[in-house]
C-alpha cells in the first residue's frame, strides 16, 4: 500500500517536473501530460509534427527537468542496429584477445528516436526488445536498461521520401501518440520572445528523482477503476475490429486490423495515470476520454479502401466513442 505521505510527495515531484517543463516549452499541454502518462505507464510515446514545432526540444527539456541519462538516435538509412543498440568489440589485454561490449546509445534512460521512420525497418526493429522487455540481446548475451526508461520518438508526417513506415509490431509499442501542432498567436509572439532575449534558454536542472518517479508509477497502478469501466474500455477497443458486432459501419468498410489488447492496456493505465496527474482519486469516463484517442489512433490499421480514399483514424475513432457508451 502507499502511504499518504508517498502519495502527496510524488504528487508534488510531478507538479514541479510540469513547471520546470513549462520554463522551456511554450503551450503543447496536451504534448508534456502524454509524455508523463507514458513515463508512469512506463510506457513510449510517439510524437508526431512537421519540422519546426519544439519535438527535440520538448524531448530535452523532459529529459533535463528528469534528471535522468539521456541519448539521441538520429535516425537515418544507414544506420545499422548495432549503431543503437552496441556491439561486441575485440579487446587484447597481456597477450589475451577477447570480445569486450560497447553499449550503444539504447542504453540510457530517455532515449530520443529523432525521425524514427528515416530509418529501415530492420534498424528501426532494434527497439523493439528494448521499449517492451526493457532489455537487449547482443549475440548469446542479455543487458537489462536501467529503470525508469523510456523511449520517444518522432517523426514527420509531411515528407514521405526517403522514410519508410513503421512496422506495426513496433508501433503497437508504443503507449500513445501525440500530434504536435502549430502554437496559438499568443504561444508564437512568447516563443520568438524566449529565443531572440540575450539570456538563452536553458534546459531545467532535475526536479525529480528517479525513487520518485517509480514511486509514482506504483501509485497509478493502485488507483481503483470500476469493473464497469474496464469492461467499458474493452468494448471500446472491440469495437475497432471489423468484424465486432459493435464495431460501426465504417469501422467495417474501412478497417483491416483494429487494435490489440496492448490498447486496452493502454487506455486503462492511461486514464489511471491522468487521474494521478489531475489529483483524482479514482478512474473517471473523462480520464478515459482523455487517453482514447492517443492510445489508438496508431493502433488502426486501413484496408485498402480506407488508404484508397485518405480516410483518417480520427474519425473513425470519433464515432467509436459516440456509438459505445458505458453500461
């Protein structure tokens, strides 16, 4: 059980992780909470944006405020698995030669996957152990990653060439994702204000320990949803698959896969992880709501009509959530 104590002291650890953020990033609310349900469903996230809009950043400012090792991955299509995730190197000491490990930059605790989907699928499946298992295999030989971990990525939507898309058993692992969009009129005149003043910006010092956020973690799970919500939660997630008699029409007409039970997990630890965050004391249908859409919009897979005619997930999800009501 947690305490009291534990309860109003991480609370406060992320309220203070929130402002330290919000020193850097202007706007992007909806961006900074998903990526801190993902840190407490020890999750990933994937942010997506065209150039320009603050991903990297963000990502920085997150890692910073953390307090937490932190490692860059630009991906590109040379890159090889082994340039993520290590490799053996032949070492010679007295005499001896004999193969020493040299971990790759997977190997920290926020991980940036800058432009993810530059890179081919085979280099783009070295995550795949690491965001699910919290591990990597190198040859005969497994190397648990330090906890609290997390990855996140990004990747532009707009420019197609020279990209390839994910696979969706990698996808699938990723907890949510997060459209970054263009700031407000107001967010844009703060923003050329904060990079054109003679002091730059600085990224945060730690505001958070690492105790802390796993303390925090155990929390969100402790959180008390109703049976009825859950059972909700699946019927949401049902309800993606063509061929569920819940699922809509255009559900049915346009969809290939729906999404996997990961996206049931997802929406429920999501909404326990926003109740924590808003200082709720239990799972509410808004907590619900709040995650639904980034918890599955990456999670539809079309059919070739539904490609054919540039249908978006969104909607599909939108009337998902108009059609499937609690009971």
């Amino acid at each position: 059980m947690i305490s009291e104590m534990d309860l109003e002291r991480t609370y406060s650890a992320f309220e203070r992780l929130r402002a330290a953020i919000g020193t850097v990033i202007v706007g992007h609310d909806a961006i900074v909470r998903a990526a801190l349900i993902a840190l407490l469903c020890r999750g990933n996230l994937i942010l997506e944006g065209v150039p320009g809009l603050g991903k990297t950043l963000l990502v920085r400012a997150i890692a910073g405020a953390l307090g937490l090792r932190f490692s860059r991955i630009q991906f590109t299509p040379d890159l090889m698995p082994a340039d993520i995730v290590g490799t053996d190197l032949i070492t010679e000491e007295g005499g001896r030669r004999s193969f020493t490990f040299s971990p790759g930059p997977v190997f920290a605790n926020v991980v940036l996957a800058d432009e993810i989907n530059r890179a081919t699928p085979k280099t783009q499946s070295a995550l795949l152990e690491a965001m699910e298992e919290r591990t990597v295999t190198v040859g005969t030989k497994t190397y648990s990653l330090d906890e609290p971990y997390i990855v996140l990525a990004t990747q532009n939507p707009i420019e197609m060439e020279g990209t390839y898309p994910l696979p969706e058993a990698q996808i699938d692992r990723f907890l949510l994702k997060a459209n970054v969009l263009f700031p407000t009129f107001d967010e844009l005149v703060e923003i050329t204000t904060r990079n054109t003043e003679p002091q730059p910006l600085r990224i945060p010092d730690p505001v958070v320990s690492a105790d802390e956020i796993l303390t925090a973690r155990r929390i969100v799970r402790e959180l008390p949803i109703a049976a009825g919500l859950r059972e909700y939660v699946s019927r949401l997630v049902l309800a993606t698959h063509p061929d569920h008699q819940d699922a809509p029409p255009r559900i049915r007409e346009y969809v290939e896969y729906g999404a996997s039970p990961r996206a049931a997990i997802a929406l429920v630890l999501g909404a326990k992880a926003h109740a924590f965050l808003a200082g709720g004391p239990n799972v509410r249908r808004s907590d619900i709501a709040a995650v639904f859409r980034p918890a599955l919009v990456h999670r539809i897979v079309l059919n070739f009509k539904g490609d054919a005619e540039g249908i978006a997930a969104d909607g599909l999800l939108e009337e998902i959530w108009d059609r499937v009501t609690p009971i």
